[in-house]
C-alpha cells in the first residue's frame, strides 16, 4: 500500500468501507462496536485522518478480521 503516492490513508479508509459494507454494518453500528464515535469512522473512511495503530486494532476487532485486511 506504501507507494509513496499520498493516498495510502484514503486506500485504507476504502478498504475499512468496504469490508464494513460487506458485512452489512452501519458506521455507527462500527462505532459501537469498536468503542468510537461515528464520526471518527466516518472520517477515517474518507481519509480525512490517520488511524492510530489502537484504533486500527480496535477495527480490527469490531470487524472480525485481521488488521492486515485494512493494507
């Protein structure tokens, strides 16, 4: 994912939506279940923020996938 091209946070926000997506999840519901607000999902989803490796894990976990899913 590390191309150097800048839009690594915007490619794993796309990845999280996607995978959230698939398994029929609201952003809030995602935020529930991983303890954050909705509006931090929604902002990493956009790639409007980069996620600390806890929140990622967090994700991760909410999700039931292993966190290299998001890369």
């Amino acid at each position: 994912m590390a191309d150097g091209s800048g839009n690594e946070i915007k490619e794993f926000g796309q990845k999280l939506r996607d995978i959230r997506k698939s398994q029929n999840y609201s952003m809030e519901e995602l935020a529930n279940m991983a303890e954050l607000e909705p509006v931090q999902v929604h902002r990493i989803e956009t790639g409007k923020t980069n996620p600390k490796l806890s929140t990622v894990y967090a994700l991760a976990k909410a999700l039931n996938v292993s966190p290299k899913e998001f890369f």
